[in-house]
C-alpha cells in the first residue's frame, strides 16, 4: 500500500453559531466561487456545537480573525492511503476501517494525534506537521510514502523524514474510553458533479446558513429533534464534492443531482466525546476503529472541534452498540 | 389612468462599499430565500460610492444597525401608474418619460421629493409618507387614486387623504440644475422567470458580492473603466425580477434565461449630481424627465442613496447631451 503525504497545509478552525453570519461572505466565497480564492483544500461541518472549518493556507488567509473564530494552533498535513493495485484484502469494509490497524493503531501506540476526514471518495488523516517525522518512521514498514509536490508524488527519502526524529515514547497508556452518543438520524454520504455545484447553490446556502432561523412552514416535532443530532458536512477537496447529511435534509435537495455509491445506503451515527475532546489526547479513532475493524464493519469518520463521529452501516448499529458497551464495562471494571 | 399606492412601507438604506461584506448574509437571505423572510419589495443597486438598499418593514428588520448602514429617516411608499385601458396616449416611450408631465411635474411643483425606482416591469415612484397627503390633494384631478390594502385595489376617499392637508407653498423656485456625468457603458434592462432564479445563482452573487476582489483571470484595460461607472441593480418586488446592468456584467449570465423586452435593446446612463443629491431636494427628477417628454423619449430612471440615474436609448444619447448642455447655459445664464 502506498501513503501520500499530500501538498495541502492545513488549518483547523472553527467558527460559534453565532458567529456564522459574519462569515458568510467568506465561507460563501470558498464553496462556490472556486475561481477566486486559490484554495483547494476545504472542509465545513456543522455540529450542534459550531461550525468546523479544515482548510488549506490559501483558504485561512479568506477568514478574518474575529471572537467568533477559532483556530487550532498547528499546521496539519493531509495523509491518504492509496491501494496500489496488488494488494489483496480480505476486508470489504470501507473508509476508517480499511486502515484501522495499519495507520490508526499505529500512530496512537506512538501518541500522534489524528483528526479525520473521511469524504465520499476517500479518507483524510490529518496529522501535525510537527509530528511527521515520526509519522513516517511509524508507518515506513507497512507503505511506501510519498511526498506530493507540486502534483508530482516524489518517493520519500528516509533521510528526510528521520532528520530531528525523536519517536515519541512507546510506554503502553491506558486511553480513556469517551462516552458515546448514538442519535437517530439516518445519514447518507454522497458526492455531486463539481459542474453541477451552481444547481444547488441556493438550496446548499440554505441548509448551510438559514437553517437555524424559523422557517415559516416549520412543522417540527419537537420530541424527535431531542433524539436527532444536527451534523452536515460539505467538502470540496481537489476539486471533488462530498456531503454527509442527514435523510431530513438531503430531502430538500433534488434528488437527480446527488449520488451515493449505492443507492439508500444510510448509515448511524456514533459521536464520540461527552466533553469536547481537544486535540492533543491521542488514540480516539483508535478505541472505535479497531473493535469495527474486528468484526470488519465499515465506517466513515469525520472528527470536528468538539467531537468526533463515527458513521457505520445502519444494518450494523446493534452491532456497534453493543460492542462499544462491552467496552465501556471493560474500562470500568479495569 | 389610476395611481395606485401600494401596500408596502418602505425603507432608503445605504450599506458602504466596506460594510458589504456584513451584510451578506441578511442580503442573500432577502434575494435568493424569499419563503424565509416577509419582505415583498426587495431593492439592491450599487453604485461607485455605496449599495443603496430600498425595502419594506419586514426586509429591513434583516438589517442589523452598523456603522455600515445608513437609513433614511423616512418611510416611502411606493405609487405605480397604471393605464386602465381606455386612455390614448400619443406617447410610444415608455419608462418615466410616461409620467414626468403627469406626475413628476406636478409633485415639483408641490415641492414633495420623490425617489424614483424603474424596472424591468413598472416605474415605482417612491413618496414620503407624510407627504401623502399633498401628492394626493395634487394628482387626484388627473388620476383615479386608489390605495391597495391587503391585495384589494381601494378607490381612495378624498377625505381620508384631506385630513390634515397642508398643501406646500407654491411659490415658483428656480430648481438647481445638477452637473451630469454620462459614463460609456452600455446597459440592459432584463428580467427573468423567479423559478430560474436558483440558476443564476452563483453567477449573481459572483457579480454582486465578490466583484471587487481581484479576479485572477482579470485583463481590465484601465484606461476604458475609467469612462465606465459601476452600476448593478436587483429588484424583488411582489414576486418579479429586475435587473439593470452593463453589457461587461451581462456576459457573466447564461444568455438564456434572462430576457429584454426587444433583444439587443442598449441604453445609456445619464448620472445626475456632481455632489451626493440628499434627499430633500425637489425636482431633480422632473429636470432630466420634462425636456424627455417634450422630445418623446423614454427613460428608466433609478434613484439611489447618493445619486439619480437616467437610462435613455443609446440612440437618442446625443440628442440628450445636447439638450442638457442647453439646460445647463440657460440656467447659467439666467
């Protein structure tokens, strides 16, 4: 398997609720008007909590600081496992799972914090540049690494990843085992033809800006709202669209634009954390991927600000639930 | 002909060219998310120097207070000629041309400001509140005037509008003739179906919210923007679109939705005003819109927060230049 190092310099941020109308021009700017912004990298997920914004260099310099933005210290580089060909996998289980033991497990034993993104065509892992030394020398045996550079993949030279490595300490820690929510929503995870973007553009401003004011023809239910969790997420990477929302808002769409890989896949949510999570504490993809990859159940994960969410297959959610209250047994009684 | 006074309260605004960016959200709220708000009369022009913003009650309490917001005092009503079918007119132009003997003259006389709004469908001609009164005392010989309540045309009682009636002072005053800049661009007055609004979408947010940003595919010659003045205006009013802009602004739309009353059709800009005009100052529509009706000219005309702006048909531009040096050496002289 190979691991591309990708040419994107990320910065994680989020902006409050209350703060997105001061960032709409902006945010507006970066999801449609590709032309006039250099960036290529964007990621925007709502959670209950605030908006969580991923984006390149190029795409930081459109947000202005402000009380109502906040911005993860670090530098973060974009990882992304390519399967090249001759590998024979016994697994069918896609997104995080795929890579659950050969990437994930591996940078928690070495205390690297990962944020993910996994979108409809692939799985980011977002690591801090300043770890990537030891990124490489971890994951050096099982892939080769390359560096993209300027749309070229150049082999990795050990040499220059190991100048200044001093691996992290390997003593085993005992991670805590956060607190899961498990809301009812169905969520499905689809992509859109980029040329085709402008087609929704209304409606995609609306869910994404308007949602939370009072619609005139609201009738909501407000005992299921208390069960459902609000999380959407829009990326635009490269070029290439991918969406993860819930059935109640992909019904605003039209239906002919958006695809998913087949057709009424929905999947469940699990969101990990029941206090934001911060982003130093390493090992929380791992507590859920490995058990997933265990019994090969396939799951998207898109870690936010606040907290990080696991998407499995809806035929699998008493599976997962299950498991993770053995787990969660297992940690107390240790 | 009946003049009617519309059901709507309206409010002058004027965002600075700065203060753009702070109003994005409420703005695309009101032009692209009409079932989220209840604003019925939706006016957005930009100008060089700022965005004048004219709308109802419900559209203005979208409008936070800022430094960047300017609101008139006032509240406008909007009037609308209609011909009722059994009047002959001899006139084939169209625009404020129609109404400047009829209307226009009159309230200059009757010292009352009005503030001028021409669109793709109908001549709004904005009048303040308080002076109700006199532009009905004024118009009610040559017009049947009814007042619209809640959908329902109500044929006005000469009492009601009475009531209280101090009708100005009429002492003649010799107006200000006002400099006039008449910029080189070529503009079209256009409209489009409200369903393919979501179609233009992007292209019109493009044009309205990020046309100042360098663009990278930007080859301006500087010399030629110099001779051209920036103007954009979008009207929402009742449900029907209007779009005023320049021929460089039109090429960014898909040609095949929006439409003009006969293809090709170009008019020219006559900018009133070498100083922003205010808005208590009477007859500086009727300057520009009598010596058109004597000549048979039509002419849209669309007042905004710093100045008044005459279209006429490309080909009568030199016959007006020649009529409004005339003006100015009359004035001069006398």
């Amino acid at each position: 398997m190979d691991l591309h190092i990708l040419d994107h310099r990320l910065r994680v941020t989020s902006i409050s609720k209350n703060g997105l109308v001061h960032f709409t021009h902006p945010l507006i700017k970066l999801i449609f008007l590709r032309n006039r912004t250099g960036c290529k990298f964007f990621s925007l997920t709502e959670t209950p909590e605030n908006y969580t914004v991923v984006l390149d260099e190029e795409g930081f310099k459109e947000l202005q600081p402000s009380e109502h933005l906040q911005v993860e210290g670090s530098i973060w580089l974009p990882l992304n496992v390519v399967a090249n060909g001759n590998v024979s996998s016994s697994s069918q289980a896609v997104g995080v799972t795929k890579i659950a033991k050969s990437v994930i497990a591996p940078l928690a034993e070495q205390h690297v914090s990962v944020f993910m993104l996994s979108t409809y065509q692939t799985d980011f892992i977002l690591v801090r540049e300043k770890d990537l030394a030891v990124v490489v020398s971890t994951l050096e045996e099982e892939f080769h690494i390359f560096r993209e550079v300027a749309g070229e993949s150049v082999p990795l030279c050990r040499q220059d990843a190991h100048n200044g490595l001093h691996k992290n300490g390997k003593e085993a820690i005992l991670p805590t085992v956060h607190p899961v929510l498990i809301p009812q929503n169905h969520f499905c995870v689809m992509s859109l033809d980029p040329d085709t973007l402008p087609s929704i553009a209304t409606t995609l401003i609306d869910v994404l800006f308007y949602s939370n004011s009072p619609k005139d023809d609201a009738a909501s239910t407000p005992g299921q709202e208390l069960d459902c969790v609000k999380f959407f997420s829009f990326s635009l990477i490269d070029g290439y669209i991918s969406l993860v929302m819930d059935t109640e808002a992909q019904r605003q769409f039209p239906a002919d634009l958006l695809f998913t890989s087949s057709s009424g896949e929905l999947w469940r949510m699990v969101r990990i954390g029941g206090q934001p999570l911060g982003f130093d504490e390493c090992g929380i993809v791992a507590q859920i991927s490995q058990p997933l990859a265990d019994s090969d159940i396939s799951a998207y994960y898109i870690s936010t600000f606040s907290f990080d969410h696991a998407l499995v297959p809806e035929e699998d959610i008493a599976r997962v639930t299950e498991m993770l209250h053995h787990q969660r047994k297992d940690a107390a009684a240790s």
